[in-house]
C-alpha cells in the first residue's frame, strides 16, 4: 500500500513568454519506510514536483491536474487549512541550498522552533527545548542554537536544515538537492545521516537530485524525469542494471565508471526542450538516437516492461520497423 | 569597525553635547547657574555679548545663551519624534508595499509619488493650516513634519522588501507555516531594519533643518524655545544691520553644529550597512 501516491499530476507556470508546463502527467508511488529518488537534469520538473505535492508553489504556478494521495485525502484539492496541518507535521521539505533558506539575521534555535511553535501551538520555551534535542539528533552541539547562520559551515548549515524538517515529527521527508552544494566528504556525511536518520525515525523519503550515484546510494526506488514528464520507474537495480528508456540510459553512461574501463564520460548533445513549445510525441525525440517517425507523432505511453518497472518509449511496442525508421 | 570612522566619532560627540545639553536645561536652571530663558529684562534689551549674557539678550532682554542651551530640546525632541512616526509610516507602507506587489502596490506607490512630488514646502504649508486643532503645538509639528517625509522611507524599504521577499528562507518560513504578517515582521523586516536605522539618522538631522525652518516661518510650537524662533526674531529686529552678530550667528551654528553630527554619524553608518556603500 503506498503512503503517498501522486497520480497524472500536471503543473503549469504562468510565465511572460507563456504557459510553461512544468510539470505534465507524472505519476509517483512511495511505499512506507521507503526512499524514493526523482532524478533528471536541471529544469526537467522535479523540484516543481515537490512543490506541487506541499502546496508551496510560487504565485505564478498552478496544479492544473492530477491528484496527490496521502492517507486518504487528496493534497492537490484540500483547503489551505487542511494543507497546512499535513506540511511539517506528515510532510516536511529539506530545502535546495540550505545556505539561502536560512534567515541570516535570526539565531538558528529560533528558526528551527519556528515550525514548532506554529504547528504544534507550543510557547517558545517549549519549542526551544525540544530545539536542543533536534539538534543533537543532527550531529550538533545544542548550545549552538544560540549562534547564527553565518557561524555554520555549509555542511553543518545543511544538517540545521535536516533537523528544522524533522522538528514536527514528519512521516514523510522530501529532500530537494540535498547534497549538491557540499562537498564530496560532506556530502557522504549528510547522506549517511539522513540513512540513519531514516532508519531510526521510521521515515519515508523523497530524494530530488541531478546526482544518479547519490540515488544508488541511499534510495530503493527511482523515477527518472524529463523534461517535465516521467520516463522511467523502478527499482535502483532496474534503473543501473535494466535501463530501458534511452534517456536513462545515457543518462548512466553520462556517470563515470570507477570499477569500469576508463573511459570518458559520455554527454547527451542537445538541450532540454523550451517547456512552452515541448517536442510533439516524445519530448526526448530530438535528441534520442533511436528515435523514428512514430516518436515525433506520437506520445508514447508508460507502460509495464517488467514487475515494478515501467517505462514510456515506443522501442517497447513491437510493431516497431525492422530498418529503424 | 565603527570607531575607524573618524567622521562618524566626530558626529556622535557632537550630538552628546546636544544632547547633554537638552537633558541639563532645567537641572541647570533651577540652580542659578543658567539664567531663566524666559525672564524678561527690559533695562538690558539689545545688549551685545558680556559676562552677564554671554551672547547678549534679544528684544525682550533675555538671556540667548540660556534660550539657546533650551532650544536644544525642542529640536532634539522633535527630531527623534517626527523621526520615529517616518520609520514606523515609512516601513510598513514599505513592507506592504513590496511585499503584496500587485494593486496594493499599484496604489501605495502612487500615494507614495504624490507626497514625493508635491512641493516640500506647500505640503507642510497646506498640513500645518488644516490639520487640527488650530494653533501650533509640538505634537502638530511633530505630525506634520512626520506626514510630509515618510514617503522616502517607503521607496526605501520597499526596493529593499522586492529583493528580500525572493530570498529562498522567506519561501522556507511561508512553508513552515508561517502567515504573511509574520513573514513581513519577523523575517523581512529584521533583514532590512540595519538600513532603516542608517536611514533613520540621517532623517533627523533632515526633520532638525526643516523644524528650524518651520519656526523661522512662524510655525512653531509656542510653548517651546527653538533656534529657529530665535533666528526668527533676530531678523524681525534687524540684528545683522544693528551689530549684534552673535544673535544671528548663534542659533545658526546650533542648527548647522546638530545637523552636521547626526549627517556625519547617519553617513558613517550608512556605509557599514549599505552594500554598495561599504568601503572593501
């Protein structure tokens, strides 16, 4: 049964240049105690998902479609009351680049209190005590609650944040980039952190990132994205072992190899497509090597390629011509 | 880092003597050592500067060094007065401004444009006639220097809430459930507020001249001695031409001396927390 389940969710962003679909059709399932990890290059929608499933979109930005499940209720169409009561206290959000999403002139104590004393009704002595306890839970010394943004490192900035999300007791955590600013050393920390965070704390995650060896790390399932659609799902052994959709796949062969022959990275030519005007059929066909007149006229469903595994590409049906064409 | 900038130093201690000054006028007073300011002294009208009167006595035969160790407070009180209503004025329809965006911005500005636009003078003119009750009293003066310099204050904070409000912890704090009013308090705000009171200083020493200037015109408070009334009565009664310099020049020096310190200090600490001001 799956805690949280986003159905068809389409987003749209009003923009001056016109309607850019962010985000078109994509569905996502998260089993409880499980770590899913949307991936996908930068603009293909990932981060719009997150927003989408809390509600945080920016005023120009509007679920046009689709449903969001969470324990019976669909967070795509309940009140802003109701969504309120569901964000920090069931669902929290780490945010992209903590460096930014802490106010640099509040005590990080109070900041991480914040969601505490609004959620949970709690006087501010209260919130500040259990303030200590989340800090410590993170790797920090209590005490420096009292400090400010600025006397952090950037690692140690990103584990405030982990703790701020984790303040109300969340079931689910989504993780936007959690690591991408940090360095590598670091950034094995945070990881390893937010593992046994997890594990300990009973939590379900959602992990955003552009870095596919940071999902083989930590995550159980994967949804690979492109340009505002959903191309692949499944499993991490699916994904690194049976790509199916050719976007994944040189998306894998764009990652080094350590244990592999040594050889260069390979890249992807071409650009991510203007989500204004997106490609007809398949959005990823201009820049696919396999692509064939059917991929320009027709958008390709996500299908079943195997228990669990679903991929959107018409390599899959077989009426496919024999010369490639 | 302050106390490297000499001209700031140099400001703050002119002001204390102002300050030293408003706050010792009555103790001083009381005990003899200042003569009354209000004592009228028919014999000795006119006079020029003397041990008796240090910067002699004007048409009344009063006392101008003591009227003017007084005047310090009239200036000083309404300088911080008029000072906080332009913050407080200022910085929410600032805040509120920025923040919404949209047609409240649409209007707040235009509100904002017209007292930037009406000419300076004309403005204070047109409050001081109608605003009520009619005659003068501090608390008008205060109200109308208030009402008529909030407008760059607002233009100020709002340009600073534009840029804030996009900042990625506002985003953070909205999704932790924090409410608009709090957002704009509690986490814009104090982000902003170190320009405020940069601006803040330097609004005092603007609201000093324009008091000055009010009670030359005759817009005074009447229960207060200020250095403008004085400059005021020392050209009704001809000082410059009659020889008695010192009663022009006096309240002149008072003004320019409080002034330039709040000037120098309001300079000093706009560098340290304006950006693009800050020396590298």
């Amino acid at each position: 049964m799956a805690l949280l389940e986003v159905r068809g969710l389409t987003t749209y962003f009003d923009t001056m240049a016109g309607v850019v679909k962010a985000v078109d059709g994509v569905d996502i399932r998260l089993a409880e105690g499980e770590s899913l990890g949307i991936a996908g290059e930068s603009g293909c929608g990932k981060t719009t998902v997150a927003l989408s499933i809390l509600r945080l979109l920016p005023r120009n930005g509007r679920i046009v479609a689709g449903a969001v499940r969470y324990a019976g209720w669909d967070l795509a169409t309940i009140s802003e009351d109701y969504m309120r009561g569901i964000r920090w206290k069931h669902i929290s959000i780490i945010f992209q680049g903590a460096m930014n999403a802490l106010n640099p002139v509040k005590r990080v104590g109070e900041q991480i209190a914040e969601p505490i004393m609004l959620h949970e009704g709690l006087d501010r002595e209260a919130a500040m005590k259990r303030v200590g306890g989340l800090l410590e839970l993170v790797g920090i010394h209590r005490d420096r609650g009292q400090e400010f943004p600025h006397e952090f490192s950037g690692g140690m900035r990103q584990r405030v944040m982990i703790a701020m999300a984790l303040a109300c007791n969340p079931k689910i955590v989504i993780a936007d980039e959690p690591v991408t600013a940090l360095d590598v050393v670091i950034q094995a920390q945070i990881l390893d952190l937010l593992e046994r965070l997890k594990r300990e704390l009973d939590l379900s995650m959602v992990l955003i990132s552009h870095d596919l060896s940071v999902m083989a790390e930590t995550c159980d399932t994967m949804a690979i994205m492109y340009a505002g659609k959903l191309v692949e799902s499944g499993t991490v052994r699916d994904i690194f072992k049976r790509a199916n959709h050719p976007y994944t796949q040189d998306l894998i062969q764009a990652f080094p190899d350590i244990e592999g022959s040594q050889r260069l990275p390979a890249y992807i030519p071409g650009l991510l497509p203007s989500l204004v005007d997106p490609p007809t059929g398949c959005r990823f066909h201009p820049r696919c090597k396999f692509a064939w007149q059917r991929c320009i006229d027709k958008e390709p469903a996500l299908l079943p390629v195997d228990e669990g595994h679903w991929s959107s590409c018409h390599l899959n049906t077989p009426e496919r011509p024999a010369d490639g064409r | 880092m302050f106390a490297r900038s000499r001209l700031g130093m140099v400001g703050l201690l002119m002001l204390l003597v102002f300050v030293v000054m408003a706050l010792t006028a009555p103790g001083l007073t009381s005990a003899g050592i200042l003569q009354n300011p209000n004592r009228q002294n028919l014999s000795d009208r006119f006079e020029g500067p003397s041990s008796d009167y240090w910067f002699g006595t004007d048409q009344l035969g009063r006392d101008l060094f003591s009227r003017l160790w007084w005047g310090a407070q009239a200036s000083l009180l309404i300088g911080f007065a008029a000072t906080a209503i332009i913050m407080v004025l200022g910085s929410l329809i600032g805040l509120v401004s920025g923040y919404y965006g949209g047609w409240i911005d649409e209007i707040l500005m235009r509100v904002t444009d017209f007292f930037l636009v009406v000419p300076f003078l004309l403005l204070v003119l047109i409050l001081a006639a109608t605003v009520p009750p009619p005659g003068t009293s501090i608390s008008k003066v205060v109200l109308v220097i208030g009402i008529s310099l909030w407008a760059f204050t607002a233009r100020l904070v709002r340009s600073q809430v534009l840029s804030l409000k996009e900042r990625q912890f506002v985003e953070r704090a909205r999704s932790a459930g924090a409410g608009d009013f709090r957002i704009m308090i509690r986490h814009i705000f104090p982000n902003a507020f170190t320009l405020v009171f940069a601006e803040a200083i330097l609004t005092v020493a603007v609201v000093i001249l324009l008091e000055s200037f009010l009670s030359f015109i005759g817009i005074a408070p009447a229960d207060m001695i200020t250095w403008g009334k004085t400059l005021q009565e020392a050209y009704v009664w001809s000082a410059t031409e009659t020889g008695l310099l010192v009663w022009v020049l006096m309240p002149g020096l008072y003004i320019v001396a409080l002034v330039l310190g709040f000037t120098l200090l309001g300079f000093a600490l706009d560098e340290l927390v304006n950006p693009r001001l800050r020396r590298r």
